[in-house]
C-alpha cells in the first residue's frame, strides 16, 4: 500500500515555509540529487528540481532537515535544524518516516 498522494500534497504545502533541501529515489533506486523545493506542477507529478517524477515512480522521499542560511561574506553560515518541524508535520499527517543520521526519509510503500 502507498503513502496517499493527498498526503503528499498536503506535505508539500506544510513545509513550503521552512528551508530543507529535497531528494527523491526511485522505482530503478537511482537517486536525484538534492534541490530547495518540491512541487506539484501537474496532475500526480512531483518536481525536485529536475524534471517532474510520477508519484508512481517515487520509492522514497528524503529531507535533509539542516538549513544553511547565509547570513554574509565576513560571517559564516548559520545551521537551523528543521527537524522537530518537519518531524511535527509527519506525525500531524500520519506519514511514516525514518531518520538516519540527521536525513528523514519516507518510504512510499507501507
């Protein structure tokens, strides 16, 4: 049984506010490589950036919950960790998840 795309919707519209970087396996295990943002652009199609996926296709949805905000040349980075936030939004949708290291991942398949 797969994650319902609904869900899926509905976690893209939680987390459009928060900085996380996104990354996608799919059906063949190859992975794309991480990007700021994920969309739906059309139908049940979800974009990271590089070309739109079938929601069929996906295998897993992974979430790098570290932000890396610039702040200015003469000041290092600042690192915000995310995921008590995104973890919040998985818990409120009932979206199963794993977290390995400090990467979130979701298996689409239950």
């Amino acid at each position: 049984m797969r994650i319902e795309f609904e869900k899926i919707l509905e976690l893209i519209n939680l987390t459009k506010n928060i900085s996380v970087k996104y990354r996608v396996v799919d059906n063949d295990n190859d992975i794309f490589r991480w990007n700021n943002w994920l969309t739906n652009p059309t139908g049940k199609y979800l974009d990271f950036g590089q070309e739109p996926i079938s929601y069929r296709e996906i295998n897993k949805i992974e979430i790098d919950p570290i932000e890396d905000k610039y702040i200015g040349k003469l000041v290092p980075n600042k690192l915000i960790d995310r995921t008590k936030e995104i973890k919040d939004i998985l818990n409120t949708l009932k979206i199963e998840f794993e977290i390995n290291e400090t990467i979130i991942s979701i298996n689409m398949e239950l």
